[in-house]
C-alpha cells in the first residue's frame, strides 16, 4: 500500500510546483512572461551562431511581448489579463525569451528593478543559459534575492556535452554543474529546464540524467518532451532525415515520466512534465492535448503503478 513520504511536504504522489507556490507565498501568484530585447551568446558569435538547433521562441512568446511595447506597457497588458479572474493575485514577472542575463550589469539592474517597481509585482522568474552568470551578475541577483523573490531559470537542456554539442548550445555541462552550485550557495532559487528526446539519446540517458540531476543543488524542474518546431535548423533535419530522431507518443512519454520521477530526488519541486507551442508552429509530436490532461495521465499512472517521486532515489551517504 502507498505511503506518501513524511520527509517531504508534498502531499501528492510528486512534488509539484504549484502546492508549493501556494504554500510559499499568501494567496495566488500568476507569472508574466516579457521580453526585453535580449540575445544569445550562440547567436551573435561570442560562443556559436545560429542559435539552438530546435528554439524557435515564438512558439512561447504572448502576443503582448512585441518589443515594439516598452517593458512596462508588457507587464501591465500581463496583469490586465490574468487579473480578469483574481484582483487580488500577485505576480512574477518573467524574463523568458532569449538570455536574460546576457547584458552589462548596470542594464540588468535597471531592467529587473524597474519590473519589481510595477504594483503587485513580487519578484522575478530569469531565464538564462549556465555561462551566462558572471560574478558581476551573480552578486546583483544575490542582492535583489534578499529583498523579494527570485529565480533563476537555468536552460540546461541535458547532461551530455556531446548532445549539447550537436543542438549548438555553445555550453557544457560542467558549467551547468558550477551555475547550480553557484546559484544555491548564494540562496539564489534556481530551476534546471530539461528536455527529453534529443537526438542520440535513449531510455537510459533520460533515467541517468533523474539521477545526476537529483545528486545536485537543484530546487526545480522543468521536464519537456522534445517537439520539432517550424523554422528551426532542427525540423529541416527532421525533414531530411526523421529517421535520425525519436518522437514520443502521448503514452508512452507519461511512461517515462513516471520512471523519471521514480528516480528523482524527493526534494525536487517539479514545474511542469511537457511544452505546448501554437498548434501551427508544431511539426511534431502533435497529441493534440492540453498540459493539464496530461498531467492528469501522469497522476492516474503514478497511481495505478502505486508509486511516486523518488521510490529508487537514495540519499547519498555522508
């Protein structure tokens, strides 16, 4: 018979992000995605060009997230639509499309201060890549950390250098091990984004990564499955060759969502199992359903399989 684990404070059969938002702040807490003009250090060749091979950031960007709007007009178009629901709810404003570390510090200070200066807003969610975290950066994040709430969104994709080599990251999983540690010494919260089903990579690379991921400083996941997009470098590969990748059906990836959390440390909050883009910007996988339905296949097979995040995950002897 299941027995939820009193060690941790989750109460259902995985740590899931948002019990523990709603047990970390006093009411709702609504993330508003923006864009702030960045770019990346594998597109304008400091470290690569071209970009990631399978990142097309239109497939997340809302419409209201057009440089054309200042970063305040994006914030308050943000919180006019999600407040429809809740006037009472706060927000995160999230720095998600591109590198949004990839700046001189005095503009990053002027960009994340001038979010947290906007009414109900309470902190900030960054996304950035692992070589992107100078001591210069890492230092003023510290600082906003210890007056509201931050997270740092690492693009860490995989464990492996020689896949981060072929979808033209332009980092290594060394320094993605060094950006974790770094971001947890300085009580930064961070949040590790993963994607299964890159090319060259099989079962056994995934329940290895659970592992490795779960022996590291780590406070959240994002877990997606891998989805060719539309005027990306990867989905002319898969055109050309589909043969060189494996595209997971609906089934069978919730099957290895649950080996992975089977694997994962118990301590881990897990944000999300899978991506969705606008439907005309996806070549494959096309499911057809919506995160929360598949969330709710993953919950009724943790069940049905009678087990939960971190069964096989064993703490590290000291």
């Amino acid at each position: 018979m299941y027995k939820y684990q009193k060690t941790n404070n989750f109460t259902s059969r995985y740590n899931d992000f948002s019990s523990h938002f709603r047990s970390l702040f006093d009411g709702r807490v609504q993330k508003i995605s923006v864009n702030a003009g960045f770019t990346c250090p594998n597109r304008d060749g400091y470290r690569g060009l071209g970009g990631c091979t399978y990142c097309n950031n239109k497939t997340f960007q809302p419409s209201y997230c057009d440089l054309s709007n200042t970063l305040k007009v994006q914030i308050a178009d943000g919180i006019a639509f999600f407040s429809r629901k809740y006037s009472t709810m706060r927000y995160l404003v999230y720095f998600q499309s591109y590198t949004n570390t990839y700046a001189p510090t005095s503009i990053l200070r002027e960009l994340f201060n001038e979010a947290l200066r906007y009414p109900g807003v309470i902190g900030l969610v960054i996304a950035t890549r692992p070589d992107c975290l100078s001591v210069e950066v890492l230092d003023l994040l510290e600082e906003l950390s210890r007056r509201c709430y931050i997270m740092v969104e690492l693009g860490i994709e995989t464990i492996k250098n020689s896949t981060l080599k072929r979808i033209n990251r332009g980092h290594t999983w060394e320094e993605s091990i060094k950006a974790l540690n770094e971001t947890s010494q300085r009580a930064i919260h961070n949040c590790a984004h993963l994607i299964l089903g890159l090319p060259e990579e099989n079962y056994h690379d995934f329940i290895e990564q659970a592992r490795v991921i779960s022996s590291l400083p780590v406070e959240n996941i994002k877990l997606h499955q891998l989805q060719i997009h539309k005027d990306t470098a990867m989905a002319n590969e898969y055109l050309q060759f589909p043969e060189r990748f494996h595209i997971f059906g609906v089934e069978e990836y919730s099957e290895l969502v649950v080996d992975y959390l089977e694997n994962l440390n118990p301590d881990i909050i897990v944000e999300r199992f899978v991506s969705s883009a606008p439907d005309n910007m996806v070549i494959a996988p096309r499911w057809g359903i919506k995160n929360y339905e598949f969330v709710a296949k993953v919950e009724k097979r943790l069940k049905e399989r009678d087990t939960y995040q971190g069964r096989y995950w064993r703490k590290p002897a000291t």
